[in-house]
C-alpha cells in the first residue's frame, strides 16, 4: 500500500491499516476514492484481520449513534482496529457500552463544568504566554517539543495535580500507550508492558493518597471517591489513566502543531487571521477537523445490518475513517481547503459523535483558543523550516517533530 497508486490500485486490495500511509501522509487520496466508489468497503485481509471501512459522514454518523448495534466493548476487541491482547486487558471507559460506560464517563464529566473551565482558563493563558515568552528568535527549534507538548503536559499535570516535575512521565506513558512496538518508542512488547505498568504504580500510590483524604477538584480524587470506580480492579484503573492520558494529550499537541503548518501552507489565510484576531474562534474548531488527531475508531457488529448498500455481518469490525468524513464533499465545501472562517468547521468528526463524543472536548478547544490569541499578540509569523516527522501510528494522526523559526 505505501507504493500503491490509489487511482489504479484495485478497490479490493485497498488496506487503509497500514501505519505508513498515516506517517507518509498518504492515506487521503485513498480514502477519497473510496468515498467516490466504496463508500462501505471490505478488506478481507490486514495484519489484524478483515474490516469494513466507513468513510462517508452520513455513514459514519450512523455507525457512531447506533451503540445498540454497534459495540466499543474491550471484550469485543474495543475501539482499535486490532483487538485488545487477552493477557494485558485495559477496559477502558470508551472501549465500554452502557451502562458502564455512563456511569464511568459521568465521574469524569463534571471536570469540564463552565466554573471549572473559567479557573483553567486563567492557568492555561500564564503557561501560554510563558511558554511563547521563552521561545528563541531568529533560531530554528522543534515547535512540537517547546510548545506543543509542553503546553500541553503542563496542563496534564494541573488537571491530574501531580507535580510538575513528573510531567514528561506523563507524555512518555502517553507515547508508550499508543506506540507500536520496534517503531522506534518501544523495541517490544515487553518493555511497552513493564513501562505501563510504572504508570499503574505512579498513579496507584496517588489513589491511595487521595482516597484517604477529602474529595478534590483532580481527575485521580474524582475516580477515588466515586462510587463507581472505588472497585476497580488494577488494569481498569490503568486503563482511564491512560485514556485520559492520551485524550487529554494527543487531540491538542498535535492540533496545535497541524494548526502551525496549516497557517503556513496557507499564507492568505495567515494574513487573514492577522488583520482580523478575532476569527481564532471559528480557526480553532477547522484546525481539529483539517488535523483529525484520531483517524479512526472501531466497533464491532452485534447483529446483521445494512449499511450503504452492504451486510455486514455480526462480529465484523468495523472502522470509522474521521479522516474521511471531514473531507467529506457533501457535508465540507472545498474540504481539502484551510479555511479558518468556515461556516460549518463545528460539524467536524474528530471529537467523535453519540455517547462517545470527546468528554474534554471544551478543554482541548479552549487550550488551543488561547494558546493562538496569545500567538498572534506577539508573532507576525511562525516560519515551518522543514516538512515535519510524523508519528508510525495508523490511529493517531500526530507529529514527532516540526522544526520552525519566529523571525526576529
């Protein structure tokens, strides 16, 4: 696939799967030709087994809303296109139906209520600005390591409050989490493993602590003092750490990368956003669509049931190209187009839809919100030096390294 001409590749031998075509940033005119001629495809062979991919938006927007058809249960294989491994099991809550999946993401909702979210603005608006008063002038240096992700695990760190000191612990267990072993992060599955499982001892000894103590306004004392979680057997509990790890990690690092580049590639809406600062509002929600972080996310069929035309059959995989459905010609006008004042740039996919819509969807807009207001009241242009280095992951659409210069 990563030397196929998608234009004359047969329909039939398409395997979207493959990590490369996400780090080659190959994999849209793929995906393209099978909205135009199968929009509902099957591939009877892939290195984790045969799928179906859904790639139009209307299409997806079923499989998403339809929980009672289709599952995101871990013992099913959850939201990844290969199946959870049976000897190291995360049920995670997102890899859950409901009702477990309601109780669990309901413990963790409250985070994201208008107070809570006015007292991390302010946090986020101080880290910002001093992250962007830091950076160098005239000098070319990685944007992903000095500001992406630093601005991002620093916010990790409050919402978790564990000293900052420990925060690039939390961006490694967030790489090791989603990494394919021997890609470069991990060489095998056991160090992958043995490193997760100092994660669980990490956090195991902050629920013991918070237990014992008197509820707190953090992710670790709301799962230690609710009801619904005070049971949890060790892997779960490693499992919504990691899920709130990655999701509050990965979906705002590499937006605010992509959101670089995309200003950069698109020197005319650069020049817009500039004489009118305001547009930041409606550049943010275009940004996370045009980026996707996540290309897709699986289910699996509990029954027979149609859709676009073909059966799919109960305990089929089936995979939700995000991808796809935001650059969708009949939902997005010009898709392939960075349009920072696009009308509808809201009804993007990359947050998910139905029960599973991102629960910190507001903390990863306001993050980026803020993080380009600050921006734009200190840099003229953000200079892109090199392509960036993407990460080997067929899931995560996400960036190693982008090396740029801020003109003096």
């Amino acid at each position: 696939m990563l030397t196929a001409d998608p234009a004359t590749l047969a329909l039939d031998r398409f395997d979207v799967s493959h990590p490369g075509l996400v780090q080659n940033d190959t994999l849209g005119p793929f995906l393209a030709r099978m909205r135009r001629e199968a929009p509902v495809h099957y591939c009877a062979h892939s290195p984790y087994g045969a799928y179906w991919s859904v790639t139009k938006f209307k299409d997806i927007a079923a499989v998403s809303t339809n929980h009672a058809v289709f599952s995101s249960d871990a013992a099913l294989g959850g939201v990844t296109l290969h199946d959870q491994p049976k000897d190291f099991h995360l049920p995670m809550f997102i890899s859950m139906d409901p009702p477990l999946h309601t109780q669990r993401r309901k413990v963790i909702s409250p985070f994201t209520t208008p107070e809570n979210l006015a007292k991390l603005a302010g946090t986020i608006r101080c880290v910002a600005a001093r992250i962007l008063d830091d950076l160098p002038r005239n000098e070319t240096f990685d944007w992903v390591e000095h500001v992406s992700i630093e601005l991002t695990i620093h916010m990790l760190a409050v919402l978790f409050d564990v000293p900052q000191a420990d925060r690039h612990k939390l961006m490694r267990w967030s790489q090791v989490a989603t990494s394919i072993p021997g890609s470069g992060v991990v060489k095998n599955k056991a160090q992958l493993r043995t490193e997760l499982l100092e994660c669980l001892s990490y956090f195991t000894d902050l629920w013991n602590e918070r237990v014992n103590r008197e509820p707190r306004n953090d992710l670790i004392s709301m799962m230690a003092h609710a009801d619904v979680m005070r049971e949890m057997q060790p892997m779960e509990y490693l499992a919504h750490v990691l899920l709130l790890i990655v999701g509050g990690n990965d979906t705002t690092r590499n937006s605010i990368t992509g959101g670089v580049m995309f200003l950069h590639q698109n020197p005319e809406q650069q020049r817009k956003l500039h004489a009118n600062p305001a547009l930041v509002e409606g550049m943010v929600p275009e940004i996370i669509r045009y980026q996707t972080p996540a290309t897709h996310m699986r289910r699996t069929a509990l029954q027979d049931i149609e859709l676009g035309g073909k059966l799919i059959r109960k305990g089929d995989r089936v995979v939700m190209w995000y991808l796809s459905g935001n650059r969708d010609e009949e939902v997005f006008e010009q898709p392939e187009a960075f349009i920072i004042d696009r009308p509808n740039a809201r009804r993007h996919l990359s947050f998910g839809q139905g029960i599973h819509y991102c629960v910190g969807n507001r903390v990863a807009e306001m993050q980026l919100k803020i993080l380009w207001e600050e921006i734009l009241k200190r840099f003229p242009a953000i200079e892109v030096i090199e392509p960036p280095r993407r990460i080997f992951s067929s899931m995560l659409r996400g960036f190693d390294r982008m090396q740029v210069r801020i003109p003096g």
